[in-house]
C-alpha cells in the first residue's frame, strides 16, 4: 500500500510534476527517445539501490508515475523506511503501450 503525500501549503506538487514532464518531453516528444528506441519495446525498468541505506520517496515516485500514465505497472519490493543494502533491485516498471502513446517519445 503506498501512502500519498501530503499537500503542502506552499505549492501544488502535482502542477509542479505536470511542468516537470512538460518541460522534459513537451508536447513534441523526446528527441533523444524518438532517434534510439522502437515504437512498440516493452520496457521494464528497476529501482536499485546505489549504495546501503533507508528507502525514502516511494509516495512521490508513484506519482509521477501515474501522472506519465496511469497504465504503467509499478511494484515495490519494499516500502519508505526500509533498510536496504547496495544491489538491492527493491522495485520495478513495466510499461507494455507504445512509448508515443504516453508521450515519453
């Protein structure tokens, strides 16, 4: 169960994300993304742990992810405060639509 974020008096987190992934992609795509990846991969992307610590921000990244596209397939091996050591693959994405689709491309 992943537990939002609180709101925050001083901003709205969602626009702040929406003018994030506006500002990355637009409404053009991603360059880079257009000229190296194929319409139609599959992706499946993890978390890893770079170093040992504490699990932090899970709330957040879902959502991002749900603001990229609801569809995504988000699992988490662990939750926020968790201990994890390096190497530790502690989540994962699975997106199965077309990149162009959600506009990542």
């Amino acid at each position: 169960m992943v537990i939002k974020p609180p709101p925050h008096p001083a901003y709205d987190l969602t626009a702040i994300i929406k003018l994030a992934l506006s500002e990355d992609v637009g409404g053009q795509g991603d360059v880079t993304c257009m000229a190296t990846i194929p319409d139609d991969m599959e992706v499946e992307a993890h978390f890893l742990a770079k170093e040992d610590g504490i699990i932090a921000g899970i709330a957040l990244a879902e959502t991002i992810f749900n603001e990229v596209d609801p569809s995504l397939k988000v699992e988490w091996s662990q939750t926020d405060g968790d201990y994890v050591h390096k190497g530790l693959k502690f989540g994962k994405v699975e997106l199965t639509t077309l990149l162009e689709q959600i506009g990542l491309c």
